[in-house]
C-alpha cells in the first residue's frame, strides 16, 4: 500500500491494494477544518446518512453536527478552545465514509480528537457505506487518518458495538477505556398500545394508575404535548427543561458538564424536526392543569428514538412525574410506528420498567504522542476515577457546596 509521505497534506489519493471484494478505484481522504467546508457537504452527507440507515447514527448525522459548528466553533465565548476535524473518504468521487471528529486544547498544551458534539454527543461513531469502501480497507484508511492527526489522543466515548469501526478498533487493540450497556425498549413486535398495557401484573398497573391519579386529583388533568424542533413551543421547552434539570442537579449535589455551560440551550433550541415525517429534534412535555411539570428531550432517526434529556420540576419531586410522562411518551411512540426507544446509556433502575433489551458500548483511547501516553495512563486510567469515586461518596450537602464553589469561579 503506497501513501503519500507528506503528514501536514490535509487532501491526499491513497491507493489501496486491489482483492475480490474490491472496487478498483483510489480512495481520497479529506480532513475539513472549516464550518463551510462542512456546509458543502450537506446534500451527499443526508445521502449517506439515507444510504448506511445507522439506527445509533444520530449524533453523526448532518442536522446535530452542522447546528454544533454553527454554535460551539462561529459563535461560543470559547470557540478557539476546539477546532473542526471533519474527515470524508471518498472513492470515485462517492462519499463513502464520514468521521465526524473535532480536537479540542486542553491544559498543559494537550490536544484530542473527539466525537463532534462531545460530551453531549452521547455515541461516537462514523458512516460508512460498506458497498464502496469494504470493512478491511476501511481499516487501512483509519491507521492513515490517524496518522495525520496533529494530536496527542483519540478519545471516543460509547461508540456502538455493533458498529463496524467497532471491530476495527478492537482488531487494532486500541485501548478499551470502558464497557457498559444502553437499555433500549424494542417496539416493532408491540401492535398497539392497550395489549402491551395489559401485559404487566395488575400490581405494576395498579401502582401506575395511581401515580396518575395522585397528579391529577392534587393538580390537575394531564395532557401530554408533542413538540418538533423548530417551533417556538420546542424552544419554550428546551428552555424550561434545562431551568429543571439544573435545580435538580444543584438540590441532589450532582454536577453534569455537558448542561453547565452556556452555549447548551442555543445549540439544543437550533436542532430541528418534522412533525410529518416524525424526525429530528422533539421534546415531549407533560402538563397537569395546563403547567409543565416534566419534559423529555429526544431525536427521531429512522424510527429511532433516542432519549435524550428527562427532567421535572422539582417543586413537585414526589409525584413521580417523569415515570408517569414516561408511560406518556412510550404510549405515544407505539401509537406513531417507533421501532425502538434507546436510553442512551445513562442508566437509571427505574428505566428497567420501560426496557427489553440492551445495546453493547465501549469507549476508546488511543495515545498519539508522549504527552498522550503520560495524561491516559497517569490521569485518566488513575487520578480521575479515583477523585470521582472520592466525590460521589461525600455527603450531598458537601458535594452541593463543592460545585457551587466550582461554578462561581
């Protein structure tokens, strides 16, 4: 295999050796570095996004990485701290694969390349049309994409195990920083709503009926309200979901990042739908007596629905109001033809109840340079889970008092 020598080229043909499932034509490797060069790209990006019909794809798709450059690399507070690291595999002119990577600068002059999106992207993965560019020479062109990387790691959170850049990581022995599971509810064999209802012990449904009652007699009749991206009444919901889920953060002394920063409700409030053709960004809310009182912030992709933020007001935290919207929203999806409901792997035992099956993650890191080696082996195989484990076990006032301090900063 013969590739070209120059490492600071950032467009370059590579000829790949030929075999039986082979097509006979070079691949072209790109790294984009700008919001317009990824703009371009947006008719043949939503063609491979219809082509490979990734259900654990979202977060690699042209709607959630065009609306991150827009936000997070034109407009942030912070955008030089990140740079766009598009990389696009073309053969025969054909887009075959997308990569859809950013790096970010660290303290101490370190540098990675993450998942675009990162940490709210909540899969790392890739699209890959496998009928141009096959699994075995995909792996060659990974090792060369890394290779011209300027960076000191790689780091992918939950990539998918039924991914096949999966497998290539694995063959390569790249680094397994974790393994867990995402707790999904397969929907296509449940014909309607009223026999899967009464598939549960009359104690489950009886404990469930009441939940409901107990809202509706102390404060009022509950509706749910379906909302797309790009609607004035999505934006109110984002917004309102967001004020919810940081009181509840701050009175259970937790601290989640990803909803910390500034920029979030932009980004979140930018992302857009379809109500007719049931895709994209959604938030359903539910309502007793006419006021919000829990909110669940999702994406529709090809029938599948990822679930992505779940919040209530903490004003009413013991009505149980995110499991009763959370009948609510799945009663919805069963009556619109979803096919699978995914929780993303942030798991919570109450989502057990609305779960039947599980999907395989793992996150990756691969060291590129010294610095790389030295900050995985030294902070993130030891210091940080240790200072983690050490935070999680203090009192919740003290935690609470800790990351006021950390905020206010």
């Amino acid at each position: 295999m013969d590739f070209p020598s120059n490492p600071n080229l950032h467009e370059e043909t590579v000829n790949l050796p030929n075999g039986p499932l082979m097509v006979d034509e070079p691949v072209h490797i790109e790294i984009h570095d700008t919001p317009e060069a990824l703009r371009a790209l947006e008719a043949e990006w939503r063609a491979l996004e219809t082509r490979v019909a990734d259900g654990l794809g979202y977060f690699q798709s042209y709607d959630w990485c065009a609306n991150w450059c827009s936000v997070y690399l034109e407009s942030a507070s912070d955008a030089s701290a990140r740079k766009l690291q598009l990389v696009t595999i073309r053969r025969a002119g054909q887009l075959a694969c997308i990569i859809p990577l950013m790096q970010e600068n660290r303290a101490l002059g370190l540098k990675f390349h993450r998942s675009i999106g990162a940490p709210l992207a909540q899969y790392s993965n890739i699209l890959l049309d496998t009928a141009l560019l096959p699994i075995a020479e995909m792996r060659m062109c990974w090792k060369e994409v890394c290779r011209r990387f300027d960076s000191d790691a790689i780091l992918l959170k939950r990539f998918p195990q039924a991914s096949q850049m999966a497998t290539i990581l694995d063959e390569e022995n790249i680094d397994r920083e974790s393994e867990e599971v995402s707790l999904v509810m397969e929907l296509d064999t449940i014909d309607s709503w009223t026999p899967f209802q009464a598939s549960f012990s009359k104690s489950v449904r009886r404990g469930r009926r009441r939940r409901l009652q107990k809202i509706e007699r102390e404060l009022g009749d509950v509706k749910l309200e379906v909302h797309f991206g790009g609607t004035d009444a999505y934006r109110k919901a984002i917004s309102l979901a967001l004020d919810f889920k940081r009181q509840w953060l701050k009175e259970s002394g937790r601290n989640i990042s990803a909803f910390s920063g500034p920029d979030v409700a932009e980004f979140l409030m930018a992302l857009q739908g379809d109500s007719a053709a049931r895709q994209g960004a959604m938030a359903y809310v539910m309502t007793a007596g006419g006021k919000p009182i829990a909110i669940e912030l999702g994406f529709l992709q090809q029938q599948h629905y990822y679930c992505f933020l779940g919040s209530f007001d903490w004003a009413h935290r013991n009505y149980s109001a995110g499991k009763v919207q959370m009948e609510q929203s799945l009663q919805w999806a069963i009556e619109n033809q979803i096919s699978m409901i995914d929780y993303l792997g942030n798991y919570e035992a109450y989502q057990g109840d609305w779960s039947n099956g599980t999907a395989a993650m793992a996150s990756y890191r691969a060291a590129l340079s010294q610095k790389g080696r030295l900050y995985i082996g030294l902070w993130d195989r030891r210091l940080k889970p240790t200072a983690k484990a050490a935070f999680r076990r203090l009192p919740a006032n003290i935690r609470k008092s800790l990351i006021a301090v950390l905020r206010d900063r």
